[in-house]
C-alpha cells in the first residue's frame, strides 16, 4: 500500500468529482462477485457496507447456494435489507471453454444448454432468496456472447452486467450496468504501475458520471478493506457522488437505454440508505 495513499484516494475522487458538469450527479455502485458461501471474509465485506450504509450488488452463484447458506447471508445483512441488491451470478460458475478467455456461456455451448442454466438458476435463487432476488444477471468472468445476451433479454431479466467491453454490444433494449473498475486483479507486473493505473480508471469512471466497482471479497486481505473504507469516506464527502445498487439504477431509467455521459439520472430519484432499515 503507498504510504500517503488516503491523500491519493481522497485526490483521485476529488479531482473526479470537479470534473462532472454543473448539476451532474456521479453514480457509483460495487458489485461483489462470487457470492454464495457465508464466510468471515464475507461478514466483515457486510458489516463496513452497513456501516456507512453503502448499498451493494451481491451476485449470487444459484448452485453454490443452499438453504442453510442463504439464512446466514440473509441473517449477516439483516439490519440494513434494503441496502442489498441480490441478483444471479450464472448458474455454477464452470469454465465451458476448451482454450482463450474463461466463460460459462460462450460459444462452446449449446443454445439450449445456455438456456436451461439461465433459467435453473433463476428457479434456484427465485426458490431460495424469494422477494429479494432482483432479475439481473451478471455473467461469471463478465463476459458471454450474443446469443446469451437474447436469452437474457427473453426471459425479462432487467439488465446485464459485464466488464467494460468485455462482452459483445447488448441487443436493443437490454442494459448493461457494466463494470469500469476492478479494484483486486490488477494485471500490471509492478505494483506502483497497478496503483497508478487503479486510480486513473476510478478518476476516469468517477468523472464520466458513471462508475462501476468490481470486488471479490475472498481475495480481501486488510490493505483491501482499509482502501476501500478510505474510499467509502471520500465519495461520502462528496454530495454530487450518489452510491447505487442496480435497482435503483433500474427504476431511474425506467426502461430507457443507460447513457455513460450525462445519464441524466437525478439525485432526487435515490432511495435514502441511510436509515434504519431492520427485517421484522
Ligand atoms: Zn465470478
């Protein structure tokens, strides 16, 4: 970790911040991949999102999930219900592909064997997690191809979520709340190039009004945790940053096709997290 590095994050997100139009909210929301397995890596990730009621995406692998699994992830969020958006994470979270770039729903599959995991896992976490999953659908290693992005669409999910050009353009009508940031796998050789790269992709994010964080919490180790409460503070700080989870993206946009610059979004039409919000 660089040693000034609250002085970095706190600069990163306020030189972001100015560069957002007058009257420009920026909307940033995480997204905790990998999710199913309760875990004290898991509950610590929970309780700092509590903490400073930072709404998150947990997308939920359907086949790793039990019923014994669910009543502890639901038990460690359940002060704060209305922050979590639990949503499906493929289905098992298999590499289907014999060489290049992981996927579970690539083009070595069938249509239909495609189809048949998009909608077992549905039934799974729809079965499990009840009111509280939310049809959107984030593919393992962020990427699938067309025909899974139509299947997607057909079956009424309300958005895709993928890395940032790593899937192929969504089909009309189907909006991808991709991801911008990765905040664990940095692929750079020396970790001062890393750190420097992390905090222009955040700058660049941040400031196009759109900002999407990646995290996957078994690779959390402290330094991981301490950055991103520093993080939390510094967007906290900020009044035209709005944290988000994928619902409240979806009831702003109301159907409409998300646009990266100047999405138009407004603050007022952001559910307040900050209360109280205990399950009876
Ligand atoms: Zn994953």
């Amino acid at each position: 970790m660089p040693a000034d590095l609250m002085k970095r994050i706190r600069m990163c997100v306020d030189a972001a911040c100015d560069q957002l139009l007058a009257g420009q909210v920026g909307y940033i929301f995480l997204r905790a991949d990998d999710v199913a397995v309760p875990g004290i890596q898991f509950y610590r990730l929970m309780q700092m999102f509590a903490k400073y009621h930072v709404p998150l995406c947990l997308a939920v692998v359907p086949a790793w999930l039990t019923p014994a699994r669910w009543r502890q992830l639901n038990d460690i969020g359940r002060h704060r219900v209305r922050l979590w958006c639990w949503h499906q994470h493929g289905w098992r979270h298999f590499n289907h592909q014999m060489a290049g770039k992981k996927q579970e729903f690539g083009p070595k599959r069938t249509q239909s064997a495609i189809e048949n995991d998009i909608i077992r896992g549905r039934q799974r976490l729809e079965d499990l997690i009840g009111s509280r999953f939310y049809p959107v659908f984030t593919p393992p290693w962020n990427r699938c191809d067309f025909r899974t992005l139509k299947l997607i669409q057909k079956h009424d999910y309300l958005a895709v979520s993928t890395g940032k050009g790593s899937a192929e353009p969504s089909p009309d009508g189907l909006t991808n709340f991709y991801v911008n940031v990765d905040l664990h796998t940095r692929k750079e050789a020396n970790p001062a190039a890393g750190w420097n790269n992390l905090f222009e992709e955040l700058k660049a994010a941040i400031s196009s009004g759109y900002c999407g964080i990646m995290i996957h919490h078994q690779r959390m180790n402290d330094a991981a945790y301490e950055f991103l409460e520093i993080l939390f503070k510094a967007i906290l700080a900020r009044k035209k940053l709005q944290l988000v989870h994928f619902e409240d993206l979806v009831q702003v946009l109301n159907g409409s096709r998300f646009r990266v610059q100047g999405s138009g979004l407004r603050k007022s039409d952001i559910r307040n997290y900050s209360t109280q919000d205990t399950e009876t």
